[in-house]
C-alpha cells in the first residue's frame, strides 16, 4: 500500500464521488474560503481537484472568528524519486499555509514503509530525509513547519507515543480488517500502524511545536485513498477527548497510460517523476500519455478528442495554472481543432519549466535546511 | 492480564514443569553460578523458586570468559499497593545484580496497563512511579539500574521505537494468537504490545543507557507466566540480528487461600501487600492462609501436616532464608509435632520484619530518587 500516494485506483476518476459522509466542495464553499482568506481559490479547488471535504465549514467558522488551525500532511517515503502526482497535496498544503497564514506538521511514515516493504529502518529513514527535500521544494514556511521521519520523532515525543496508544485503545483488529483489509496473516506492525497515522491529527502530539498547546483544530489535506485512516481517527477523537481532524480530498492522480491503470513508482513510465530530464519529459509523454483523440487525423477533425480520458488534458488540469488557456484547449480539443500531438506539446512546454525549476530549488534544499524542518521546535505561531 | 506478576494459574505451583523446551536450574547449574559468582546460590534458586532457564549456560560461558551482560525485568504497575509475590523476580534480579556486577533495566509497562484497564494515561503513569518507589526499596544499585516508564522513555528513546517497529514486522496476528490468545475484538494496542515488551530485550533499545553499544546479552529473571512474551522475542531475534536473551523463570506465586486459586490485587486478602501493618499480616495469615493441616489436633497429631498444598510453609520457602530452619520446621509439620496456628506463627513473625524493613526503605525513596532511577544516562559500566 502507498499511504500517501494520490493514485489511480483502477477506475476513472471521479471529480464528484463523495465517500461515507464526506461533502462536495462546492461553490458557496470555495467562495466562503475565498471571502475568509482574501484570495482567489487556487485552481485545484476551481478544478475539482479537491473535491471532497469533512468539516471544512467548521474550519471557517471558526477561522472567521479568529480561532485558528494547524495543517497536517504527509508521505510514505517508499523510493527516492517522488512523481508529480505526489506533489499534489503538498502543493495545494502549501497554498493553504499561505493564505491561512497556519503552521503545518508533515508526516513521513517511514515506519510504514519499513513494515510494508522489503527495506531496512536505515533505508527508510534515508528516504525520508531525501524524499524531504522534495517537499521543502514545494516552497513550505521554515518557521511555521515542522517535518518528521516516524521512526525518529516517535522516540522524541512522549506526547506523540501517548496520543498512538490512546487510538490503539480504542480501535479493534475486527475494525482495522474491515478498513484496510488486513488478514490474520498480516505482521502486528502493519495492523497497529493507523493509529501512527492518526495521531499526529492531535496537537498534543507535538507539545515543542504547539508550545503545550492542546485540542487546536486539525485540518488535513490528503488524496481520498487517504480518508479511511482519518474516517478512522475522526471516530475515536471524540473519545480520549480530541477534536476531530478536518479534512480536504483530492482526486485520484492518473497513470499517464491512462486513469484506469494503477500507477507505480517502480515503473518510470507511469508518470513524470521530479527527476526526469527535459527530454525524458518528452519522450514519456508522447509515447506513454493515453490520448483520448480519433484513430486518424480526419477522424480527429471530425469527430474531436475525448477530454475526459486524455490524460495529457488531465495533467493539465493539474498543472495549467491559467484558466481561460485551459477552456480554449478543451474547446479546440473537443471540436477536433487541436490533435493530440498539439496538446501533448503543451503538456511537454507545461511540465518541462515545472519540473526544471523544482529540481533548481530542491538543489537549495541542503542537509542542513532538511535538519532545520526537521528538528522539533516550537514552531513561529501563536494560537 | 497481569504481566508481570507472579501468580497461581488455578492449578498447583509445579516447580519440576518445563514449558516449551526451557531447561531444568539442576544442581550442575547451580553449582556452575557458585563457582562464577563465588557466591553462595540464593535460596530461590537452591529451592527451586527459580527452576527454569534458557540459555543460562551460554550466559556462564561468555560470563567466564569476562563477556558480560545486562539484566532485564519488569512490571506491569496495576495499582498503588504491590503484594510480597511481586517482590520474588526483583529480590532475586538484585541478588544478580550484586553477585555479577552487572546492569539492569526495569521496564514499567504502564501503556500496557493503560490498554488493559479502565485507567487513564496519567494515572497508569502515576502508578508507574509509585510502583517504581517499591522496587527501588529492594536495594538496587543506582548507579547501575534504569527503571522506566514506557509512556515517558518509548517517547524519548528513538532506539527502542526501531526495536519495537522490527519486531512487529516479524510477528503475525496469528502468532500473537495463537501465542497470547488474541481476539478479533481485541484492540490493536493489546495486539501490538507483545513487541513492547520485547524490545528491551535488544540493548540497541537504550543507546543512552549503554553508550551506544549494541548486541550486548541479555538475561531476564521472571515469574513462568512472562515466558510467551519471551520466546516469542527469542524466535525474532536472529532474523533481526540480535542475539536471543536468556532467561530465568520463577513459578507462581500462590495466593494465601491457596496455589489453586487466582490471587487478584484487588482482593486484600489474596496476599500480604507491601503497605500491610503488623495487625493486618497477622490476621491475614490467621484467617486466610490456606492449612495443610488435619481437622482436628488429635488427627494432626497422628497423621500429620501437608506442607505440599499448605501457604504458610510456601510463603515460608520464600521469605525464610534459614534453610536448616526451614527443614526443621517441615520435619515437625510433616510429623504432626508442629500445629497450623504454630506454624503461622513463624510466618508471621518472618514476614511483619519483612514488610517493616520494607516500609522503612521505601520510605528513603524521594521523588528525586526515584527520577535518578527513571532518567536515561549512561549506567557504571563498561562492556
């Protein structure tokens, strides 16, 4: 399992499915954070990109009232190269720790990935700290954010400890198996993990980073594959005394074969990782992104692409921050104007400078920033 | 469940039954820790109290090629008051401190009795300290002896946290089953915690406590019931590269009513307890101790004593260290020249010092004290 991983989950993405109560972002919401924040939403949220909350009104009654939150994401550092649907979250994390102007606590479950895969502790806690690097490259506040390998601040933190034993308490085997689907075979690491994971949804956790500050409201930014951890957490906070986590979700991120194959970090085609080379980029997307065009050009002319199953046009939907750019494509996409090569060369001029200036500044990223975020502190935030 | 403690099973203390392929503590065993030691064996161990092992002679041949080791036990801080049978595995743990000269780590699994009990995390804590006062008493080293909570050190000790981590990658739901009697509904912090008690088998667990040095072996003196616990780490060991700790197993500890009951701390008169008055040790034996004796003086007379079922002559061949007189006393019970109320008596008369002596040394045992012991530091020794 790929904890944090936005994926594709054999199926098509679904901008509109909503999960065991969770709410559509919908238009009164997106106006009502613009309102709160001052800012225009960012365009995963104009997108439907995050489709999907639980709480969120709560979030900004309170926030409207001058009761802030604290934002926590995180990773399962499973390989060193991350790809750009990974970079979802924290991107869209990161604009909310701007526009809220919140502190925010990153989790890298080393440990999970430790239990899951065939991996040393050492190993996974190296790829914490690399995979790090690419997440302080998202541009997060230094002093407003804390990052944290499991396996290293678990035994910092007794405040974190007793938080994972209290959710321990509360949740049986009878459950975990009928969330994650865990057998009898399955090690007594990975059947105890989500209360790992849930955890850091209470401040109490982090009692350095809060200055001691207990019960502030949590608010999660997380790919949907996500919610049955904090489904999960949000059932036991009421009873060891924590508020629930607010939660925003995104949507699966496609496979460039398509949205309807499963995504894998050990097949470098399967997506552009933060790594690729210019050319690489190129050479990927245009023999791997699935079109959703015509057989033939006069076809194409005729009868126009598919939007809905391009992924080319998907991962601009992602990474093509210009709206009016974004409809004319679709348009001329739809009406056979433009061919699939044309899109993917946008794709190809899109993603090419992205990735190039995320490599330019992970390059900034030094051990000793990675030590900085990752070293328990109370972090610059009053609440 | 009740870890640590010494206890009747329901069933009479079988001093000869070896579990699952432990050895025998037979004279040559014995005899070989007199000659290591050049101490006279304690009488738990010349009695059979401690009559179980694994592995000792392997501990006596590194021992006498000047390879030492460190010792580990522990308790499960339940509630306030601790009963004499709580005080076996730690009086013979500082007889081994005393006559190997080596160091000793006292696990306190207050997250354990926190997930068994209806307690919270604070009072479970609370316990942990005040139990920790108890054990200090028995005389160890301070220099030499860390006692800790879990819900405090698994918080500050990275180290223990891996140890935790990797032995719950090796250990399914269905060992922890089989082995404990684990149940779908049971939560997953009691399914996980077996690995909790493992890991202070590893000395990579306190990389503070033992300057960093690894692989260092380990012997666990315990009451039987703790075994699972421990064979089940032995069998982890080697697949996570660490040598497998020793251990020296005591039998359970019979409640006063008799061998075959269940002794429960919440009955007061199950035991003597450690905060008991002179009055109340003797009306308890009085009244409670389960005799051997025959109905009437006249049978006694004729036909005898039983001192194999009789609690009074148990609790004798624990807390009596005279041997002849102990044999004389058995001699003339089993002989019907000795009646019950002479022979409570004695025990009597053993114990009221026993327990006044203990109450005097506990009442030495300041906080500050007890957060000498309780504070992660380098012990007096080099390995």
């Amino acid at each position: 399992m790929q904890w944090w991983r936005a994926r594709s989950k054999g199926r098509q993405n679904s901008f509109q499915e909503l999960r065991f109560g969770s709410s559509k972002i919908d238009t009164d919401l997106i106006n009502r954070i613009e309102r709160a924040t001052g800012q225009k939403p960012h365009h995963f949220l104009r997108r439907g990109i995050f489709f999907s909350h639980r709480d969120m009104d709560q979030i900004l009654d309170a926030y409207e009232n001058k009761k802030s939150f604290y934002l926590y994401t995180g990773r399962g550092p499973s390989s060193q190269a991350m790809h750009v649907g990974h970079l979802i979250p924290f991107m869209f994390t990161k604009w909310l720790q701007e526009v809220f102007d919140v502190p925010l606590v990153i989790q890298l479950t080393d440990d999970e990935k430790y239990l899951w895969k065939d991996m040393t502790v050492e190993k996974a806690y190296e790829y914490a700290k690399e995979n790090a690097k690419d997440i302080i490259a998202c541009g997060f506040d230094i002093n407003k954010t804390f990052i944290f390998s499991d396996l290293d601040y678990l035994g910092t933190s007794p405040g974190f400890y007793k938080n994972i034993v209290k959710v321990q308490k509360h949740v049986t085997f009878n459950q975990v198996k009928g969330i994650f689907g865990f057998t009898d075979s399955d090690c007594i690491g990975k059947i105890s993990f989500p209360a790992i994971q849930a955890a850091p949804s209470f401040s109490s956790s982090f009692p350095q980073i809060f200055n001691g500050k207990e019960n502030i409201q949590c608010l999660i930014p997380c790919a949907i594959d996500q919610d049955p951890y904090f489904r999960m957490t949000r059932d036991v906070a009421p009873r060891i005394g924590q508020p629930k986590p607010a939660l925003l979700h995104s949507v699966f991120f496609p496979a460039l074969q398509g949205a309807q194959t499963k995504m894998s970090a050990s097949d470098p085609n399967s997506s552009i990782f933060l790594t690729d080379t210019p050319k690489q980029i190129k050479t990927k997307i245009n023999k791997h992104a699935f079109s959703g065009g015509r057989d033939t050009i006069e076809e194409h002319r005729k009868y126009g692409g598919n939007c809905d199953v391009d992924v080319s046009f998907m991962y601009l939907t992602f990474f093509l921050e210009d709206d009016d750019r974004l409809e004319q494509l679709k348009q001329a996409y739809t009406s056979g104007e433009l061919l699939t090569g044309e899109l993917k060369k946008v794709l190809i001029e899109t993603m090419q400078p992205l990735i190039a200036a995320h490599q330019e500044r992970r390059k900034q990223v030094t051990d000793e920033v990675v030590k900085q975020f990752m070293t328990p502190r109370k972090l610059a935030f009053e609440f």
